[in-house]
C-alpha cells in the first residue's frame, strides 16, 4: 500500500520554521520538529526527505511570507527617508515585542552561513543582495526628488543600511535594550541626511 499523507505539508513547513527561526538549524532536532509539526519522523521523511529539505522550504516561506512582504509594502511608500525611518522603527519595535528573542531567521542563518549547503547560501545571498538594491533605488530616487543630498553615495550607503540592519536584528536578540537600538536607527537615517 503506497504512502499517503495525512497532513497539510504547508501547516507542517509553518510549524517548522519557527522551531528553526527560534533554534536554528544545528540545534533544533527531528524530535523537536516531530513535536512542534504533529507528525512521525517517517512522515517527515516520505513528504520533505529530511531535516534540509523542511529547513529550505521554511526558510523560503519566511522570505517570501516576511521579507518579501516587507520591502514591497517599504517600496510603497512614496517617501524613501520615510520608507527607512518606517523600517528601523519597525526593527526596533520588533526586537521589543518579541518574547523568545529570534530576531530574523534569515539573518540568523546568514550567521552560520559557511555551515549550510549551496541552496541555503543562495537564498540567504539573494535576500541580502535585494535588501541592499531596495536601499540604493531608494536612496537614487530620494536624490532625484532632492529628499537626499546628492552627497551620499548611494551603493556604499546602502550597503552600511543593510549592515545596520543586520547588526540591530542581532543586538535586539537580547543584547541591547530599547534606547539603544533607537540610537542605532537614528544613526542609520543620518547615513541619509
């Protein structure tokens, strides 16, 4: 009698990427997933071929689902200094309302990157490589409308706003407290003043 599935596999892959956003991927084991998902290990591995294959498919689903999300509702906002000053507040505010202190899962990741496969250094390359070039378009278009001085320079710049960013979501994992990740966003808006 062939395998069939009991499950939703997208509930499952949900489950499973907060047991990794909050653990991360060495840490958390197949017991932890089996427990957080509700379903047997043979199950887990008939429908995702094991412990990589769930991590990659819950870390596409957090980039999709979060930041994805994330830079298209920043790219509509029409005020580039307000689209960051919106992001770095939100960074802050975050960092503050999360109770198990996960920060971002694919910062996290990004953290142990030499530790993972090629596919999961892909998808953590990109995402980074696409939050930098949302940081530069909108630095270039804040100088079309001269919102930013034409003295910044839009690359170096937006690389040391994504750097900013990487480096709150990690101090906001317990590290820092609220003043000083506000402090931290105000330096950041300065990169563009």
């Amino acid at each position: 009698m062939p395998w069939e599935k009991s499950f939703d596999e997208k509930d499952v892959i949900d489950k499973a990427m907060h047991v990794f956003w909050e653990k991360g991927y060495t840490a958390t084991s197949i017991s932890d997933l089996t427990t957080a998902t509700g379903i047997q290990r043979g199950s887990l591995y008939n429908a995702f071929a094991g412990k990589q294959e769930l991590f990659l498919q819950s870390l596409l689903k957090y980039d999709t689902e979060q930041r994805r999300v994330l830079l298209k509702q920043l790219e509509a906002i029409d005020d580039p200094r307000k689209a960051f000053s919106v992001l770095f507040d939100a960074i802050v505010q975050q960092s503050l309302e999360d109770p198990q202190k996960k920060g971002c899962f694919l910062v996290n990741t990004s953290l142990t990157l030499s530790d993972h496969d090629e596919q999961t250094q892909e998808i953590v390359t990109v995402a980074l490589k696409e939050f930098a070039q949302f940081f530069e378009r909108q630095i270039k278009l804040g100088q079309q409308r001269d919102q930013i001085p034409a003295t910044v320079s839009a690359r170096p710049t937006a690389q040391a706003l994504l750097a900013l960013v990487v480096g709150m979501r990690v101090m906001g994992r317990g590290c820092f407290n609220k003043a000083a990740l506000q402090q931290v966003a105000k330096q950041a808006m300065r990169l563009v003043s």
